[in-house]
C-alpha cells in the first residue's frame, strides 16, 4: 500500500493534536482554584516537586518537570519575588543555585490541598480509564530519549 500523506497531513489523524486539546483544557480546569492565590500551573507544578522533597537544585526541577532552565527560571524568579521561596548557591558549587521552600511556600500547600481532588471531579474518565491513560502517557514519556 502506497503511504497517502493527504490522509497523514489530516489533522484528524495526528496524535498530537488530542494530546495537546486535552492538556489544554485539563491544565485549564486548575484556573479558577489557582489564578485568585496568583499562580499558574507551572509555578504550581514547581510547588508540588518542592512540597515533595524541599531543597533541590534547579536542574532537578528541571529534570523532575522535563522542563529547560529558560523556561523555569522566570517562573523561579516570580516566586521568589512572592516570598514562596529562597534561591542560594551551593557551599560546594558556586554554579549550583539550590531552591527551598519559605515558611510562606510551605503554608500555600494547606491552600491548594483540594485542588486535585476538584480537578479530578472536572474530568470525566472512570478511574480505570484515568489509570490507563495515565500508564500509556507516561510510557510515551519514557520512549521519548
């Protein structure tokens, strides 16, 4: 069979185009719980890394959310700014910026704790359906090195 690109050009034969609908709108239904406590997804995203395990370096953030230095650390410099957190450079390596939560970073964890139980409410799949989609996304995750 002859490989048809007008078939492949199809937007509705791309599996990238419902992978980046659907993170759309879930990374969208965290707004309204978000925005009025001033953070983004992705700040919140470095808070539960940081909630998890406190005083990291930032390329462990970096690594933890496969996200690049350019891209995180604006999002570092707002949060210090906001009093969430404290940056200092490493006794051992002067290059290292290490990241740990305030007092004030450790407390805005008891004001989101419910948010991933109401996001969770906003998506309908059933839990076996979550459960699987989560293991395929993060098999996709793990073949993409």
């Amino acid at each position: 069979m002859e490989y048809d690109y007008h078939e492949a050009m199809k937007l509705d034969n791309q599996l990238c185009f419902p992978l980046y609908a659907a993170s759309r709108c879930v990374v969208n239904l965290y707004t309204p719980w978000l925005k009025p406590l001033g953070l983004t997804y992705t700040q919140y995203l470095v808070f539960l890394v940081l909630w998890e395990k406190d005083d990291l370096t930032v390329g462990e953030i970096c690594d933890k959310l496969m996200l690049d230095n350019g891209t995180l650390s604006p999002l570092l410099k707002k949060m210090q700014t906001a009093g969430y957190i404290e940056k200092n450079r490493s006794e051992d390596d002067d290059r290292v910026v290490r990241i740990t939560l305030t007092e004030e970073g450790r407390e805005l964890q008891e004001k989101v704790k419910d948010v991933p139980a109401k996001v969770s409410n906003c998506i309908k799949l059933q839990p076996e359906d979550a459960q699987k989609l989560y293991t395929l996304l993060y098999g996709l995750l793990d073949k993409k090195e």
